[in-house]
C-alpha cells in the first residue's frame, strides 16, 4: 500500500547503506515552491535565476545574481534556500544532512523543512510497514499534536488541520474544542483511527485528519514503540526493544531521554528527586522503556540497564515531538 506521496520518495534514491541520496530533482521540488518560483511580475533577474537553477539544482550562485533580484522578499527566500541546498549537497544524503544539524552548531534551516526532512526518511524507513496504527504514530515525529484529556481519554490530532478546520468550521465544534484542549470529545463527530476503520488511513495518510486514542491501553503508543526501534536502527545501527508503560518505578534509575521539552524538563527533574506538581505529572502522555538487544552497544556505565523515554504536553496542551533526542541523547558506544 502507499502512503504519504507528499513525502517526495520518488525525488531520490537510496546509497548502498539504505540512506537517501539528494538528487537534482529532490532539489527542483524545492524550487518549485510558491515562495521560490517566479511569477508574471518577477523581475528577468529572478527568472534568470530560477531557470538557472532547474536546469542545474546544484549550480553555483554569485551574490551579484541575488542582489540583482528587485523583489528583497524574494532574494532572501532564495538565501534561505540556497543555504538549505548548500548544507545538503555538502552531506550528500538526507540523513546526514539531518543528522548533522544536531551536532553542536547553530541551526539555520528553517524548522519546517527540518520536518519535512524527516517526513522523507521516515517515508523510507517505514515503505514495508503495512500497519496504519505504526504510520500515524509515526506523524507525531514530524506533526505537532493537539493533545485532549477527559475522563477515559487521551486524544492526539493533528494541531495545524486543528487550527485550519476551526477557523474555517470544517471541524464545527471540534476545532473549537481542541483549539481551545480543554473539554473532552466524546460527544463530537470525530474520524478517530481505530482497528476496525484502519483501512480509511491508506487514502487519508496526505491529509493528517484521523485522530487517535494514545491511552496504554490502545494499539498506538505500542505502535510509536516500533517507530522509535525503526528509526533508532536505521540511524545508529543498533537493535532497541521499546515497550509503553505507565510509570516508572526503578531505585537504579539510571538514564532517560525526554522526546519532547516538556518531557526532558519534567523527567529530568524526577531524576533529581525534586518536587514534581500535580500539574506537570498531568503533562505526561507517555512513558517507554528501551532496552538494547546486544547489551554491547550501550555505554560500558549503562550496560544491562533500561532507558526511559518520556513524552508530554505543553502548556497549551501541544505535543512537539523532537526525534533528534533519541539520536543524540542515547547512551549508544561509539567507539
């Protein structure tokens, strides 16, 4: 089955290690944008450079050319993409040029085309998967979420179809009341994904609109388990066991990963046996435990001993999930 042909699989190809090469066409769909592409009014210098860069996507561009735009708006829109397509073709694949935005220096590429970035590679992670509880646990990486809590529920949305639907109504009460995040659902009409409707999420998986139930108890908190081992292997090359629980109970607590601030502020706060209020343990939306497969691949301190993973919602009750942390904050040897 396909899903989430907005994520640009067909613009690259794959290196021999599995990892996305960027190719001229992956580049085109950059230039391609509203904010990029020339329009009838655009001056003969920005036209000029637009056709320049179809033509080679990787061509070198002298400052000249971008001060000769007359449109300045335009001219930085095209910096912002220049350096985006300079910080990719010097890594050479996707994954790489991710991976080393995380590294220490500042970051200068705009945040949605960091998700964009891992929308792709997710894309290609998961092209096997044929579970659409996994596929839409996997949006929380590269989606923010609206985060609902009543009485027997704990809802994720998608927070920008959210804010679309209840300003233009599509959502009727529902935008209203998950804008807002502060009554329960249980009373409007909602397509909510569940085992007996999964195959609705094939068709829908570009629009984002199906919500979930992230409660322990339902399939998709142990489905964002399997996406977290997925992306961890495909990144670092080490084999993780990533299981829900409900809280964390361990003298030996060891180390813990927040996949979100909220999360990495609260966690990290329990860990230093700080008084923790009843509003912030209310933030917290889940809890994993993760555990290497070869215990060799964890540091020679934490061999044998769990990870704990954290996830939670802010203030406004929004999930911002940040992938990078599993990558940077696991105790992985790396000698």
């Amino acid at each position: 089955m396909d899903f989430w042909k907005s994520a640009g699989l067909h613009l690259v190809t794959r290196n021999e290690n599995g990892w996305l090469r960027v190719t001229p066409d992956y580049l085109r769909a950059y230039y391609t944008r509203p904010e990029i592409h020339p329009v009838a009014e655009s001056c003969p210098a920005e036209h000029a450079l637009f056709e320049k860069l179809m033509t080679d996507p990787f061509a070198a561009v002298a400052p000249g050319e971008l001060e000769a735009i007359q449109d300045e708006d335009a001219a930085d829109n095209y910096r912002i993409i220049l350096q985006f397509r300079d910080h990719l073709a010097a890594r050479g694949t996707i994954e790489e040029a991710y991976a080393s935005l995380f590294q220490g220096e500042p970051i200068f590429i705009p945040p949605m085309f960091i998700d964009q970035m891992v929308h792709l590679i997710l894309r290609s992670i998961l092209r096997d998967v044929t579970d659409p509880m996994q596929l839409r646990a996997a949006e929380l990486f590269f989606r923010e979420q609206a985060v609902t809590v009543g009485e027997d529920q704990l809802m994720l949305a998608d927070q920008e179809i959210v804010a679309m639907r209840s300003e233009d109504g599509g959502f009727g009460a529902l935008g209203q009341l998950l804008a807002e995040a502060n009554a329960p659902i249980r009373d409007v009409t909602l397509d909510v994904l569940t085992e007996e409707n999964q195959g609705l999420y094939w068709e829908r998986s570009d629009r984002f609109d199906m919500a979930v139930d992230f409660r322990f108890t339902q399939p998709v908190p142990d489905a964002l388990g399997r996406v977290i081992e997925a992306w961890i292997a495909h990144f670092l090359h080490v084999e993780t066991r990533v299981q829900a629980m409900q809280s964390i109970r361990d003298e030996q607590w060891s180390w813990h990963i927040g996949c979100d601030a909220e999360s990495s502020r609260i966690l990290n706060a329990l860990y230093d046996g700080e008084d923790v209020s009843e509003d912030d343990l209310y933030k917290i939306i889940g809890l994993y435990r993760l555990e290497f497969l070869d215990p060799q691949d964890a540091m020679d301190s934490l061999r044998g001993k769990p990870i704990y993973l954290g996830l939670a919602m802010n203030d406004e009750r929004r999930l911002i999930f940040k992938p990078q942390n599993l990558l940077t904050n696991l105790p992985v040897r790396r000698d």
